[in-house]
C-alpha cells in the first residue's frame, strides 16, 4: 500500500501532485503544429460545428468539468451548451434530437446514470462523443466517439487528477470548435494552444502553495458550514471546490454564484463564516469583490483566491491565494489544484478517512 502511494500519505495527495503529468498525456498528443487537433480520435470538427446543440451530461466532478466547457465552448466557439446531471436529465423528458451532440464525460465510464442518458442519446439518433479515463469501459465501448484522458488509475474517491484532464479536453475542444466555427482566427487559437500546452508547468507552480492551502485549512476545520462563491467560470470552478470539501471532510459547504447572494444565501451568514471567493476573471472582478464586502460586512472570514495580477484593496479578505498568470480563460486549471488541496487538508485535519469517505464509492454502477 505504501509503495502504491509513492511516498505520498493517501492516494488523493499522490493525485494532486499527478496532475501535471497527467495533463501533459492528454494535451501533448493533441497539439499538432500548434492547434488542437482531435481528428486521431476521430472527432470530425467540421461536423461537430453543425450540430443544432451540445449537451454535456454528466455526475458530481465530471458534470462540474462539464460546467467549465460549457462556459469556454460559449464563450469561444459561440455555440450553445446545455449542462445537465445525468440522473436529472434522463428523466426530464428531454428535447434532445437527432441533430444534436451529446458529450457524457466520465472518470470509470461505468456510471449507471451517465450510461443511460448516453443510450437514450443513442436511441434518438443524437451524436455521441465520450470523454472518459478508463480504457475499454462501458461507455467508451457505446459512444460513436471516445476522447480518452489519461490520468492513468484514480484511486482515492475524491476525484483530482481525472477531473483536471477532463477540463484540458474540454479546452481541446472548445478551441478547435471555435477554430473551426471560425469564431476565433488561427493566432488566438495558436496563442490558446500553447497556453494550454503550457499548464503543467502553472499546476506545479499551483502545487508549491500547500502550504498556505494547509494553513486555510486549519482556519476551516472548526467550522460547521461554509460558503464558496465566484462568477462564470469561478462559479463553475467555486462547484467543484465546495463538492471536494463537503466529500472528504464532511463539512457542509455551498457553492453560489456570487450575484444570488442577496437573493437569499446572504442571510446564513454569520460571525466567523468561511467564505471561499474565487475571483480569477478581470471582467467581473469588481463585481466579485463587491460581493465579498458584503458577506465581509456581516462577519465572514473571507479567503480569496485569485490570479497575483490582480488587486485587491485593503481588507477585502482575511487570507489571500495568489495564482500563477495565465489566459483567464484557463484560469479553472491553475485554480482547481490549490481548492482540492484545502480540502485534502481539511479531511486530514479531521482525522477522516481520505481516500474513502464515509457512504460513498468510487464508481456509482448502481441508480
Ligand atoms: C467526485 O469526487 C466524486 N467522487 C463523484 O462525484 C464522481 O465524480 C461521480 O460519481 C462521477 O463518476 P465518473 O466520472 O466515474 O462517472
């Protein structure tokens, strides 16, 4: 077991640290001349373009990776996603078409609900395409196409290094989409690319602030519940960080869209409430911060994590994490490794069982 480890205490931390390496298989190959290319896994870009609407379907971590390719496949490729959990979907009767791509995303591919959204995708004659790590595996056996990651095995039950490679795909093919959309030129997508290329070096850099993330973590231990808040991409970044905390350290945590504070949330703040504000995206930035003065005002202890370009006046936030620079749209990358290691620590803290957290299992073949 401890030879399995690598020298690393649990699985997950081992995980963590696999990250760059990781994403490093799944890009490289996929950088061809510079641009993104998916035709070796048989993705026909000039089709895809033409679908009348992409669903992407999913659970728990993957649908959250899910939620970052929709706001980057929109913003770039300027196609309309719709994101659903899978066991949501597939009862909903949903409007899904023969002219439509569904993309289901999956760590095992053995998921029960993912399986069944995949098949009634089939069923009405839909395009499907999986993104999955497991070769051979339910899923990637029945959809037109595959996209495997490659993470390599994911042991512990909190999903880190899977769903860091799901967002590199969903990269992938957002740029390529967009490229061939022709909403963005050859130079932006070349300049993307090499980003992209470029992010295992910035999660290694992100992985070197364990030690601020386990001191944040010391300040989250006591506490009974606590919020994380962000916009657009941080929102959907700010879901995954408040599922990795609530799993393995059974704390209870919410993520909210920092504009629906006032719509309601605000009101279960109270004095010394951790708040994680993720704020990575100069556009919204004043708005975010705004946000946190409010909840700052009603005692929250407030930590932001942000990229270091950005400033932030005095007493904004309790505890700050700055995050190396890259383009804000790969933003999600830099930021996912430093949530997922406060909520490692935070489960560590507790003395819980890390790797296999209470009522849960890795893979969920059952309804
Ligand atoms: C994440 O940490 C989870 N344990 C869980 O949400 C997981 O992502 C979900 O069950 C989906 O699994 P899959 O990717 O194997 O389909």
């Amino acid at each position: 077991d401890a030879a399995e480890k690598g020298g690393y205490e649990h699985f997950m931390l081992k995980e963590i640290h696999e990250q760059p390496a990781a994403v490093r298989d799944t890009v490289s190959p996929r950088i061809i001349n510079g641009m993104p290319d998916l035709s070796q896994d048989g993705v026909d870009m000039q089709k895809l373009k033409d679908y009348r609407q992409i669903f992407i379907v999913a659970c728990g971590t993957a649908m959250h990776a899910g939620m970052v390719g929709k706001y980057v496949i929109e913003k770039l490729a300027r196609k309309p996603v719709i994101v659903d959990i899978a066991s949501e979907f597939r009862y909903r009767d949903p409007i899904i078409t023969k002219d439509d791509l569904m993309i289901v995303i999956s760590q095992s591919g053995e998921t029960a609900d993912t399986m069944a959204v995949l098949r009634l995708a089939k069923e009405v004659g839909a395009a499907t395409l999986a993104v999955v790590n497991v070769v051979g595996s339910s899923i990637a056996r029945e959809a037109d196409m595959v996209i495997y990651t490659h993470a390599g095995p994911e042991i512990s039950v909190a999903s880190t290094k899977a769903y860091m490679v799901q967002i590199s795909v969903m990269y992938l093919l957002a740029f390529e989409l967009a490229y061939a959309n022709g909403t963005i030129d050859k130079e932006r997508c070349m300049e993307l690319t090499a980003q992209l290329g470029q992010m295992p070096d910035i999660i290694r850099e992100t992985l070197e602030l364990k030690d601020t993330c386990s001191f944040v973590a010391s300040k989250l231990v006591n506490a009974e519940s606590l919020l994380y808040i962000g916009r657009g991409l941080d929102y959907a970044l700010s879901m995954e960080g408040s599922l990795k905390l609530k799993e393995i350290s059974y704390i209870h945590s919410e993520s909210y869209a920092a504009g629906e504070l006032k719509h309601g949330t605000i009101s279960l703040i109270t004095e010394g409430m951790p708040v994680i504000a993720v704020a990575t995206q100069k556009k919204l930035i004043e708005k975010t911060v705004s946000n946190i003065r409010e909840v700052k005002a009603r005692g929250a202890m407030v930590i932001l994590i942000c990229d270091n370009s950005i400033e932030v006046g005095e007493g904004v936030a309790d505890y700050i994490i700055r995050l190396p620079q890259t383009d804000e749209q790969l933003m999600p990358m830099a930021a996912a490794a430093p949530l997922q290691l406060i909520a490692y620590y935070t489960s560590v803290l507790k003395g819980n069982d890390v790797d296999k957290p209470r009522n849960l299992a890795k893979s969920v073949t059952v309804e």
